[in-house]
C-alpha cells in the first residue's frame, strides 16, 4: 500500500517555480478552501485558476480553528464546514483538479486534522490523488519530525513559513525543512487583502537569500496585479488567497476566473528571459 | 523521579508548540524573561508583595463540617481562592505576567476568557500597571457573563465580543492569537490557564502553584496529616494544577479533577475532554480535545462558561495517561445543586466552575467514608453567576411546584 520511494525526483513546485523565473516572470501561486461555496465550485474555481494563468493551486482544507486565517477565509472556510466538509472531499477535490490541469495541487492544512487522519495514511492518499505536498501554517519544523519522514518517503513538499520575527538560525531551519518554497510571511498579521504590501516582505526575502533560499514565495494581503508585479520583481513565488476569496464569494466561478487572468499579467515579462537560477 | 514543577515543553507525549512561525519569537522571549524572572529573587519578592498587599495572600482555609454531613461525613476542607481580589485564582497568575509585561517592556496586553474571571483579573492588573488592555470573550459568554463585562469596562479594558465559531472559549483564544500574531511587537498574550504552547502550561502553573504550597502546610497545620485526596474543577485546568502540583510527590493523596459533563457525558452536549476526548493539537499544544473523525473541535457545552472549553492543559493529559490523577464528569444539575448545597449549609456562595468540585467531592467522601480528609479547590465565588443561578433555581423551583 505504501508508495515506493522516488528520492531525489525534482519536486513539481520547484520545477514549476524555477520555469517561471526561467521564462522572465515568478509564480501566481492562487489559494482557494475545498467545498466552499460547494465542492463542486470549488473544484471548478481551482481550475478556471489554472486556465487562466496561475501556475500553481494552493488547496485549504475547512478548519475548526484556523488561527492564521483572516474574516474573508474563516467566514468561507466556516460555511464549508456547515455544509458538510469532509476531510476525504479533499482528496476528491485534488483528484478531479489534477484530471482536468496540470498545475501542481500544494494543500494548506493546519496540523490536527492531518494528526488524526495519520500522518503516514495522509501522506499516502494525498499522493496517491495527486497531490504536491502540504503547506502548514501552525506546524513548525521543531514539531514535524513525523512529517519530515512520511513526506520524504512519498516524496511530497513541505512548505513551512518563515515570518519577519524568526532568527536567522529559524531562516536556516525552514529553508533546509522546506522542499517546493518557503512561504514569506509578507506582515506580522493573518491572512486578507491589504492596501500596500509590507516593506518587511522584501527585507524578509533579501535575509532568507542571504542565508541560501532559492525559492521563497511571498504571502499575505496580496491582492492586486501591480503587488503581484511588485513582489515577483524579488521574489520567487506570489501567493494571493483571500482576494480570490472574496471574488469566489461576490461573483462566483466567472469572477475567480477574471481575477486570475488580472494577476496572472503581473506575474509575467518582469524581466527578460535567462537561464533558470 | 519527582513530577514537580515539569519544565516543559514537553509532558510525557503531550505540550509543545504547534503555532505560526510569527508566534516562535515571542514565545521564546517570554520563555527566556521567564527563566530570568524565575531565578531573580527581586521578581519572586515583588511579586509576593503584590500576592499580601493587593490580593489578599495568603488565602485561608475553612472547614465546612455542615456540608461535610452530605458528604458521608469525610472532613472537608475548602481552599479559599474565592475570597482574592478579584474573586478567583486568576489573580495569582494575572500577577505573575504582569510583572512579566512590564519586565519585557511591552505596554499591551490581551487576554481570552470564558466566565470573565481570568478577564477581570487581567483588567485589574493593567490598570495597576497602567498597561492598555483588550479581553477577547465569546458572543455567548458575554451574555451569559454581563456582570464581568461590566467590571472589565469599568476597569478600563476593550471588551472584545467574539463572534466567530461557536462563540465561546475556543473562539476567544483564537482571536487573541490572530491579535497577538498581528501586534506581536507592543502586547504580550496574557494567557489565563495551563493549556497553550510553551511556555503557558508550566508558566501558569508556576503562577499558581502557591494555591497548594499554601494549603499543603495548612492542612498539616490543622488536621496533623497530609490530606486523602485534593479535589479541583477542570476546564483548561490552571486551578487543579495550582492546587494538585504540591502534592504531586505524595503518593497516598489521590488527585481528582472534575470535567464539565453538561447535560451528561452520554449525551453530545458535554465538555468532559479527558474523559471523552482522544489526543490531538489545538490552541498550540498537544493535550486531549473533543474533535471528529476529522480533527475538527467539536463544541463544548457547560453551564459554567469558565469550564466550557474542549480542551484541556497538556499536563492533565499526562497526568491522566501516568495514573496520577483521576478526572471525573460532573453534570450542569450536578454542580448547581453543591452550589446550592454550600450555599445553605456555610453560607459561601460558589463559582458554578468550583461547584462542580464540590460535586464530585460530595461523591468521593461517600466512597471514603468518615475516616477521609478531602482538601477542595474553591477556585472562585459566585456573584458573577448570580444571574444564570436565578434562573435555573427558577425554573426548577417552578417545575417542582407543577409536579
């Protein structure tokens, strides 16, 4: 039952991440929950994100408490939950969005849920749907050493974060933990659409370079194709969430789609095309 | 091997730290002022002048022999947390991070409740250390608790009503995490029970293991022997673990900690997380919780807003899983009638949170007979459940007339 090893095979993020900057631009990578408003929609929102322009999807699981999560996201990921949201909707989800595009499928979960699911059991079936690996908001590398191994033996990402308050040592512990990016976290603050993205964000990336991340993606309060643009002229990877959020929320699949295809031009021609880095 | 004063992070399988990265860095400056604050003996005296001169330390003991009759005539002893300022033990916590705040030069603080008492508290030493303060509290115990919103008003603190989620505890500690994650720099989270990530469970603890430091010489004071058992109500924990970390390394007394069963633990509106939970993370640490198939929370529900939590403090989950002590449901007309109970025979008035203690003591002196000395927790007084005991005397009084 167990997926053989594949160790040292390119993580498909990190491909995807690499090929983007290769071609003069930087990853859109777009957050939506699973089953909000319905499963459905939200499997069908994840790929109009595909088709028009974001290069990597980035799936929420509903959570009970999702501490990190600001009132765009809590008030969707609440409304999933009321309408039923299951943990095995998540592997459905992954499934019928891998059937229908190629963008990898990183899913965002805070950590119980994977805890009482088994962390081994998760690993299996999240790669056996076709998943890209786990992003984990309150699960620092200090706590993942049972993630570390079942993720290294199905060969699937680790994103961890790295925040403008951690050490310089805490910079190096999330870079050599992470595989795929290190998420930036671009403010000291929860997820949600923000006017202008924090200087922090750019001093942030500059210091994890500086300590050898070759791929850090930005995330929080992202929201606009000129940030997007702003952030991609330094970073690796642009990660919006909430935005998209709030679009799915006012205008359903169709206003998803046409905010993708905004930010997805601020992810492009940044600079001129060069050999990957 | 003594069980005392744990350090941390980890208890047995259960504590740690599953929280933002954004949170590491405060958590390890508290942690590094706190091992500082802890070995400085000027912290240590400024704090236990607070505890005599502005708290009321140290609090009494009072035998309660009328009480005591219902009780299969064990001799009772009642540890009178209810008669600090601010009536309960969460002043001697409140205390002890104050001090920490303004130690680590913040100016901020917030603070979660559920019954409002650890609220009340933290209002109380902000504005005697001239800190800004904002109180996160569910939606539903504010209503529930409108006397204790009113105190925190007047104290000066933001009173935050929770709207989110089952809007209660849990959604209050939620907010005052995203609170903290965002204003990290100026506020320090002053957490109100032995739950959370490091350092809060051993921290809180410490803060409030004076209740059985206390008792402990005052039992052996009075009665010539260490007690049978210590008794204490158990939501988050931080008054069972103030009162039972004494007597860890005394084998012959038998700890019980006493869960909020509601309507019953049979049925799904209880908040006995020991006795029903399984093992999982929330509110940063590993401990046992009331969650799904799924690891989702699932609500709690008590009468007592200050127990309707459905966690519980990582070192009540080891010291349940090593044998240490025993944890035990108590339903809401359980604990209304001990309140009731110690109402009429001493005329104390309890919290509807420590009358579930008194519940289950009632249960345990029958079981050990007269011979048995049993020392209980009275973690806080009642005025504040003078509203929600009105009417559920009411109604039950209405009814018995009917039938």
């Amino acid at each position: 039952m167990t997926t053989p090893i594949t160790s040292g095979a390119v993580s498909t993020v990190e491909h995807t991440i690499a090929r983007k900057r290769s071609e003069g631009g930087g990853a859109l990578i777009g957050y939506l929950p699973v089953g909000f408003p319905t499963l459905t929609d939200s499997i069908d929102a994840a790929v109009a994100l595909v088709a028009n322009g974001v290069d990597i999807i980035e799936l929420g699981l509903p959570y009970s408490d999702p501490v990190m999560d600001g009132a765009v996201i809590q008030a969707a990921t609440q409304q999933a939950l009321a309408n039923g949201f299951k943990l095995r909707h998540g592997f459905e989800a992954i499934r019928a969005i891998t059937a229908q595009v190629d963008a990898p499928v990183l899913v965002m979960t805070y950590w119980n849920p994977v805890l009482q699911y088994g962390v081994e059991r998760f690993a299996d079936d999240l790669r056996a749907a076709g998943g890209a690996g786990l992003i984990t908001p309150d699960l620092i590398p200090d706590e993942a050493d049972d993630w570390m191994s079942a993720s290294e033996r199905t060969d699937l990402d680790r994103v961890f974060l790295a925040a403008p308050s951690s050490s310089d040592a805490r910079l190096v512990q999330a870079i050599e933990a992470s595989r795929g990016f290190v998420y930036t976290v671009s403010t000291m603050g929860t997820t949600g659409a923000r006017a202008g993205v924090d200087a922090a964000a750019r001093i942030l990336v500059e210091r994890l370079r500086g300590v050898g991340c070759t791929s850090a993606c930005v995330g929080l309060g992202i929201s606009t194709p000129e940030q997007v643009r702003e952030i991609l002229g330094y970073a690796d990877g642009a990660i919006v969430g909430s935005a998209l959020v709030k679009a799915l929320t006012d205008g359903g699949v169709q206003a998803v789609a046409r905010l993708a295809l905004d930010l997805a031009a601020g992810a492009n021609n940044i600079r001129p095309a060069s050999a990957p880095r | 091997m003594s069980l005392r004063t744990q350090p941390g992070p980890y208890f047995g399988d259960f504590g740690g730290r599953f929280v933002p990265e954004s949170l590491v860095a405060a958590l390890d400056e508290l942690t590094a002022e706190y091992e500082l604050a802890k070995n400085d003996p000027a912290f240590a005296a400024a704090l236990m002048t607070l505890h005599m001169n502005y708290s009321g330390r140290p609090s009494i003991i009072t035998e309660v022999p009328r009480f005591a009759e219902y009780a299969g005539g064990a001799r009772i002893i009642l540890k009178r947390e209810d008669l600090n300022h601010t009536g309960s033990h969460k002043i001697n916590n409140a205390l002890g991070q104050a001090l920490l705040t303004q130690r680590i030069g913040k100016t901020r603080v917030i603070a979660e409740t559920g019954a409002g008492q650890h609220g009340v508290a933290t209002a109380t030493v902000a504005a005697l250390f001239g800190l800004e303060c904002v109180v996160y509290m569910g939606e539903v115990d504010t209503e529930r608790q409108a006397l204790n919103v009113a105190r925190m008003r007047l104290l000066g603190a933001e009173v935050v009503p929770v709207k989110t989620g089952s809007r209660t505890l849990k959604d209050a500690i939620n907010d005052a995490m995203r609170d903290w994650v965002s204003n990290v720099d100026t506020t320090n989270y002053i957490f109100g029970t032995v739950a959370g990530p490091h350092p809060f469970p051993a921290m809180v603890r410490d803060f409030q293991k004076i209740i059985g430091e206390e008792a402990r010489k005052q039992v052996l004071d009075l009665t010539g022997s260490l007690p049978d058992a210590v008794t204490a109500c158990v939501g988050g924990g931080s008054n069972a673990m103030g009162i039972f970390d004494a007597f860890l390394d005394d084998p012959d007394v038998a700890l019980f900690g006493y869960e909020a069963a509601g309507d019953g633990v049979e049925t799904p509106r209880h908040a006995a997380t020991i006795t029903k939970g399984r093992p999982g993370v929330l509110h940063g640490a590993r401990s046992m919780l009331l969650q799904d198939e799924d690891g989702q929370t699932v609500d709690s529900h008590s009468i007592s807003a200050g127990l309707d939590y459905p966690g519980v403090g990582p070192e009540h989950a080891w010291l349940a899983s090593i044998g240490r002590a025993t944890y035990l449901p108590i339903t809401d007309d359980e604990a209304m009638s001990a309140l009731r109970l110690l109402s009429r025979t001493e005329g104390i008035i309890p919290a509807i949170e420590s009358s579930h203690a008194l519940a289950g003591t009632l249960e345990l002196g029958r079981a050990l007979g007269p011979e048995a000395t049993i020392l209980v927790n009275l973690s806080g007084r009642g005025d504040k459940d003078m509203e929600t005991a009105g009417r559920y005397f009411d109604l039950l009084d209405e009814g018995a007339e009917q039938s």
